[in-house]
C-alpha cells in the first residue's frame, strides 16, 4: 500500500469511526503507554507482597502461613464450584471404566506422549525436552523476542519468526487437560507433578507483559480457560503443594488482570471478545479470593450477555461466516453458561434459546457424514480440548445441547455421548442424554436466511444427498465500498457444496494459513477457491491485505421453495458493480429429488465479459470427456458427481490439478496442510446477458445414462433470457423450463408458460404426471390450460395423491384446469392444510 493509500484508507476509517470507538482506541493506546511504564520501571513483577494485598481481606482471619490458608480453603471449598468435585471422582472413574473405556485408553495414550515430550499441534509433531521453548515457533525452531507485547511484531513476523499460530497454539495449554485426566482417573501422581512442573516453568518463562505469549487478550484467554482444567484435576495432588498452588494463583490473577484492560471490543468483537470474556467470567467465578473477583465475574458475563445478538443471527449462524469459529464462540459461551449453571445460577432467556438455535444452526449444516463444511477462516482452534477430537466434526457439540435442552433431534445427529460433554455435565448429565428419544429432525432441507445459508437433503441417513447454497453476507460488519475491514468470511457468494451417498462431492477447499506465503493466503479466500462464478477473472470483494476486504458484495436471496420432490433456490449478488462495466451475477439451483440437480448461472449489465464457474472436487480421479463438456468421479467410495455443461455451446472446459501454485488445485483440511484435488473451469466469453446451465448427478459406481435436449424457445424474447431443457437420468425424464422475462413464452412446440421456472415430470409418452411451477400464473400444453389462475404467485405444485388431482398453492385461489374437481392445498410454512 503506498503512502497515499494509507493516507487515504486512514481517513475513510476515521470517518466511520463512531466516538465510542474513538474513546476505546484512545484508551486502548493509553494502557500501551503505562503498560510501557511498567516494563521500563520494573513493576510488572507481582511480588508476594503484592499480591497478598489484591487478595480477600477475608484471609487476614486465617492463622498460620497464607499459603497453607489459601491451598487448604481452596481443597475445602463447596461453592464455588468447577465442573468436577473431588467427592465424585470414584464413581466418575467407575462410569468411565464400564461405559467408555476408550476414553481412559486415549487419555492415558496422550498423556504418556506428553510426558516423554511428544507434542502434536496444528499438524506439526514435536519432540521437545525440559525446559520447553516456550517462545520457540515449532516450524521453524526460531525464537521470537523476549519484549514486551506490544513490541511484537504479530501480523508481520512471519518472515523473521514464522506464523505466530504455531507458537500460541503450544502456549494455549490445551493439552495440559489430558495430563490432568490422567492424573484423576488413575491417581498417579506422575502425571499431575509433570503439568505443573509445565505451568511451572511457562511462569518463570514468560514474565507477566514480555514476550509473544502476551501479545494477544484471546491467548491470554484460552490459556486460562485451559488452566481451569488442568488446576481442577491436580488440586488434591501430593504435588499441588502451597508455594505453586500460591505461584498459580498469582499467574491467573495477572491473567484476569490484562483480559480486563485488553478486551477486544472493537479490535475483534466476535470470537475474541467473547473467549476473553468467558475466561474473565470463569476467573471471577471460581477465585473469589480475588478482591476484584465480583467486578470480573460481572463484566465478563454482561459482555457474554449483551452481545449473544451480535455474535449469532437468529437462526443461529456466527455472524463471522466461518464454521471453525462458529464453534469457537459456542464453546466459548458453553464454558461460561455451565460454569454459571453448575454454581445454581439463571442463565437468561435471551442467551439460553440464542445457544439453543446455534446448535440448530450446527445441525441443519452439517454433512451426512457428519463433517461441517469447511466455510470461511480456520485455525483449528477450541475453545477448550477435553477428548480426541476429528477434524471438521463437530458432533460433539450436539450431543451437549441434546442433554442440555433435551433435544431427540440433536441426540440423534450426535449419534453417540461424548467425552467432552461429560466432563462439563458429569453424570446427571449422562442421565438426562439417556431419557431422551432420539428423533429426526423436524426439517430435511432447509432455509437459514439471516446466515443466508440454503441447505437440500433427501434425508437425514448417512448415504443421503445434500447441498449448501450460499446467500449470506461475506461477514457482519463488512463495508460495502471502499473502506477496509477485517473479517474471517470469504468472497464467495452464491457458492455451493454438495455430497451424496454420504461422501463429499463438492467442496469448500477450506483456508491455508494466516501468515504464511500471502499467495496461498490470498488463494483460498478469495472466489476462484469457491463454487461459483468468477468475471473478468476478479474476486466478488476487493482483497486488501491480510485478512482484509473493500466493497464486500451484497447477496439476496430471490426464492426458496421446498417440497417432497422439489428445491429450489435463487440468489443474486452485485460483487462486480465495482468494476467498469457493472455485472450482476445470478444463480438459480433446482434440485429433482433425489436424481440430480441443475443450476443456471445468468450475468446481466454491460459490455463483454469473461465468465468462470469453478467447480472444486474433494481428493479423487476423475474422467473427463470435453467433447460433452463433462467430467465425473472415479472412486471405489460411495459417491461420485457426473458434472456436465448443458445448452451452452460457447463452454470451454480446462481441468486444473497437479500443479505447485495455490491455484492449480489443492484443498487444504486443516490449518497449514494442503491435498491436491482437480478444479473445473468452465469458461463463456461474450457480450452480457451470458447465460450457462450445469447439470451435477450423483451416483455411486456407474454412472446413469444422461441425455439432454435443448429446446427451442419460439417466442421473440431477448436472445438467451429463457431456456428449456428435457433431461433424462437413467429411467426418468423431466422438463425444466427457466426464464428471466416477465412475459408469456412458447417452447417445446406447444408449451406456453409465464412461469420464472417450471418443471415437469414426464411419462414414456411424454405426459405430465407432476409439475412444479415458481411465479407463474398458467401453464397450456398442446392448448389445454393444465393450471390458470389471476395472477402469478410464489408457488404451484401438482400432483397425483392416490391417483386424484392436487394443487398445492403458495396462497389460495380460484383454479382452472384441465383436472376438473382437483384438490386445493394452501401450503404455508413448510405444512400443508386443506383450502377451503
């Protein structure tokens, strides 16, 4: 960025930069400064002394040396409570013994890995000895400075020190919960004495202020979260003696102490904010030997309170468009809610159904395999690690919320207890997941309009068919023009993913790394690493620099409707009114449940323009036939995809795989980790409006035989702006018929329709035997008016319902048809009820 691209972007932040904003920054800068006070005079040392002051004056009642006092009140303490009490521990370790001893395998598998010093984080297997380098990147092996926090270089450090993901992600502590685990189910003491001989040395290693560990309030947060755990299970240990359960004490206070004069409030007010005050709360709540301990447990919850709103829409999605941290920020809220429960106090309406509908939300995404697709920014991160957990599946989760809030749905999608849940529920919790039914889910497809996400299944089975359109908004809080923002959602509007039987298909090939080559970074966020259209070879938002984007596109959703045979789902997007010749892309997507599904991609505006659909496999071989202008799937799974360009003769096909650049067809599972898998393109040039149609048919070994017939289109209409289609998938035939005009149009011979879509399904003699029609009011064949009403409507559906005639209506009106005494059905909400 130049000189006076800086000038400039300063100058548009500060325009929309609101006076409490103003304030918070103001004051942000000012805790820097005496925070640099601190350092320069040698104050940050929290002596003995110090600290007995920031502690209850309760304790002056205590005989004997304080540190015995406050190890002896703590072993002794009723309430507060943490998730385990030591009085349960036998009959917790019994339950685990006979129901899941798995769970003891893994964990006493983990902890001997720990303790001989093997460490496995983000994908990078480390050998470390004592002490560890605990300022060390595990990547690189070199070591960033020892400096205070605010002299860190994290968003540029990379090149000098590495990705600084790496190194926070060993100083989060998370696996100091296995070592603790180990110590309480088995009550060796070996296991106890080795994590907090770690903690040990992390205080004397990383003095409060100095050095990268310091650098952000969220790792600061998570860290404590996990030192919950670990001081939970070690308490009564022969190696928790006085002076290091004093030293904990002390290095959690100052960890409160900066989560409260760092919280993020406009830095990062989604998953940092609430992970910093989760730890606040959870602090607060459990140490009132802390004379600030009310304050803390008070701020941090008014914060989890005020902004539930703010962190998930009312469907339940993050508003961050990133599945990872929509995970993030619902553990982050469960810790605290538990930990509030668990001390008998009220959580409010208000939060309790919000966390309810984003466990709906994490249902209604997730694949028939029971992975999430890999939407938006990844760090791999949670909240908190309680078990052996596999990448992308966040089950784990459901089965919590089943116990919580007494859900068949999330009991059966959970598909069995987990080790997580248990920890924070305990054994009441066992039994309130054991009385519930399992049930399925009320809905198979489903519309998430606030997330913008559109989700079509055939069913709820592990070989089911599935896809994910995407309508939402790149993220909360993007600017829609020049001004920059920072946000973990990508450029990829009116994208979609698919599986069926149960696999993976279609996919969202995930994100790379915040820090590393800016190449790869930049790939995976921006349009061409998604399904959909890319124009003039330009991302729907302008990139700005890491993690940043300029004119984010505004997506509308256009129609969804949703029955037995039939979904359909419109979008349109203006992420391209920024360049010269403004483009409007629009995507429609019919899915004939289960057979197939077709999508019709439309560019309006001006001039001529290049236009890619990107389609972005999962790992596998594939055949390709350009003559036909298709591709399909060869694997000995379950599912393949036969993906083919249909009435568009102008297409060319290019197959993107095996080369070394980010683009050249890579999909990266987990944070830094990357797998080659092949890319469509297919590619239209020409003057707008452009039109394209896909047809993706699943099928799991050999493919169907597929033919399509391009029908004409006899009216006069603007060339392009209406299409028709017979497409036959194996023994079925369906009409399908698109049109962008408003007006009456003749197709098939003697079809007339003023339908947006119509389709049909045909016999072998090409008789109708179910149709479906969205914004259209008549539909003649070979001059009989099958359906004529007054004016167009939403929706109209016919059937045959043991073997009588049904019209099922978006609202109610007079019919005329050629079914004479045909059945009116209004349909309202998802339900069917009689008319009248």
């Amino acid at each position: 960025m130049s000189p006076f691209e800086k000038i400039k972007h300063l100058s548009l932040k500060l325009r929309n930069l609101s006076s409490d904003e103003a304030f918070f920054r103001i004051k942000a800068k000012g805790i820097d400064l005496h925070d640099h006070y601190l350092v320069a005079s040698g104050r940050t040392l929290l002596t003995e002394g110090r600290f007995l002051q920031y502690l209850s004056r309760s304790l002056d009642d205590e005989k004997g040396d304080v540190k015995d006092a406050l190890l002896r009140r703590k072993r002794q303490q009723n309430s507060p409570k943490f998730f385990i009490v030591e009085k349960d521990r036998d009959e917790m370790r019994n339950f685990i013994a006979e129901n899941f001893p798995a769970w003891m395998e893994n964990t006493l598998r983990s902890a001997d890995k720990l303790c001989a010093g093997d460490f496995h984080l983000l994908g990078i297997q480390s050998k470390y000895g004592r002490p560890i380098p605990w300022h060390d990147d595990p990547e690189t092996g070199k070591t960033w400075p020892k400096v205070p926090y605010y002299e860190i270089p994290i968003f540029d450090g990379a090149e000098k020190y590495g990705d600084v993901k790496y190194v926070w992600e060993l100083n989060r502590h998370q696996f100091l919960a296995d070592l603790g685990k180990a110590y309480w189910l088995t009550g060796d003491e070996r296991y106890a004495a080795h994590c907090l001989e770690l903690m040990d040395e992390w205080i004397q290693d990383n003095p409060y202020l100095m050095g990268v560990n310091w650098a952000s309030a969220l790792e600061v947060a998570v860290r404590a979260l996990s030192w919950l755990w670990a001081y939970s299970f070690c308490l009564h240990s022969k190696a928790m003696d006085p002076s290091r359960h004093f030293n904990i004490l002390r290095a959690l206070y100052q960890h409160g102490h900066f989560l409260e004069r760092h919280l993020s409030f406009y830095f990062s007010p989604y998953n940092h904010l609430i992970g910093e005050a989760a730890a606040l709360y959870s602090i607060g709540v459990f140490f009132p030997e802390y004379q600030c301990s009310a304050r803390w447990k008070e701020k941090g919850w008014a914060i989890l309170h005020d902004t539930v709103d703010q962190q998930f829409y009312t469907d339940g999605g993050t508003v961050e468009q990133a599945a990872s941290y929509h995970y993030f920020t619902l553990g982050f809220y469960l810790y605290a809610i538990l930990l509030k429960k668990t001390n008998g106090e009220r959580v409010s309406e208000r939060v309790w159904r919000r966390i309810e509908k984003a466990f709906e939300y994490a249902m209604y995404m997730t694949l028939p395999d029971g992975s999430t697709p890999m939407l938006g920014d990844n760090d791999d991160a949670q909240a908190y690690i309680l078990s052996e957990i596999k990448a992308w599946d966040f089950r784990h989760f459901l089965s919590l919320g089943a116990a919580l809030y007494g859900r068949p749905d999330f009991k059966r999608q959970s598909t069995t207890y987990s080790e997580s849940a248990f920890w924070f529920l305990g054994l009441e919790g066992w039994e309130a997941y054991k009385q519930i039914a399992a049930d399925l889910p009320e809905r198979t497809s489903v519309a998430m309009p606030s997330s913008g996400y559109y989700v079509m299944r055939t069913g709820w089975e592990n070989q089911s068919h599935y896809l994910c359109f995407d309508c939402g908004p790149l993220a909360d809080g993007v600017f829609h023009d020049e001004v920059v923002s920072a946000a973990h959602g990508h450029a990829d509007a009116l994208s979609l993913i698919v599986a069926a039987y149960g696999e993976p298909l279609l996919i969202d090939p995930g994100f790379y790394t915040y820090n590393g080559d800016l190449a790869w970074h930049r790939y995976f966020r921006e349009t061409a690493a998604h399904n959909t259209v890319v124009v003039d070879n330009q991302a729907q938002a302008e990139y700005r620099g890491r993690l940043k984007w300029s004119h984010a596109p505004d997506s509308k959703l256009q129609h969804w409707v949703s029955s037995e045979q039939f979904d359909y789902v419109e979008g349109v997007h203006n992420g391209y009114d920024r360049l010269p010749e403004k483009v409007v892309h629009q995507r429609q997507v019919v899915f004939l449940k289960p057979n197939y599904w077709i999508i019709r991609d439309e560019l309006t505006g001006d001039g001529t323009h290049q236009a890619d659909r990107y389609f972005h496999l999962a790992p596998s071989e594939i055949v390709c036939d350009k003559n036909r202008l298709s591709v399909k799937t060869v694997s000995d799974r379950r599912g393949n995809i036969l993906i083919q360009s249909v009435g568009t003769h102008e297409d060319t096909l290019e197959i993107i795989e095996k080369g070394e650049e980010a683009d050249c067809g890579w999909v990266t599972p987990a944070y830094g980790k990357k797998n080659r898998a092949p890319v469509l393109r297919y590619r239209m040039q020409g003057a707008l409006p452009l039109t394209s149609h896909t047809l993706l048919v699943p099928f799991e070994k050999n493919a169907p035989t597929i033919s399509v017939e391009d029908l004409a289109i006899t009216s006069h209409h603007e060339s392009g702006r209406s299409n028709a289609f017979i497409v036959s998938v194996g023994k079925r035939r369906d009409l399908i018929f698109f049109s962008s005009t408003e007006k009456k149009t003749l197709f098939n011979k003697d079809w007339e329709c003023d339908a947006h879509v119509l389709w049909a399904a045909l016999d072998g003699n090409d008789g109708v035997t179910s149709f479906s029609m969205i914004g259209g009011s008549f539909l003649n064949i070979k001059g009989k008016a099958y359906i004529q009403m007054d004016k167009k409507i939403e929706e109209v559906s016919f059937r045959f319902q043991s073997g009588l005639p049904v019209f099922d209506l978006s609202e109610l009106l007079e019919v005329m048809s050629v079914y004479k005494n045909a059945k009116i059905v209004l349909k309202a909400k998802g339900r069917m009820r009689e008319g009248e």
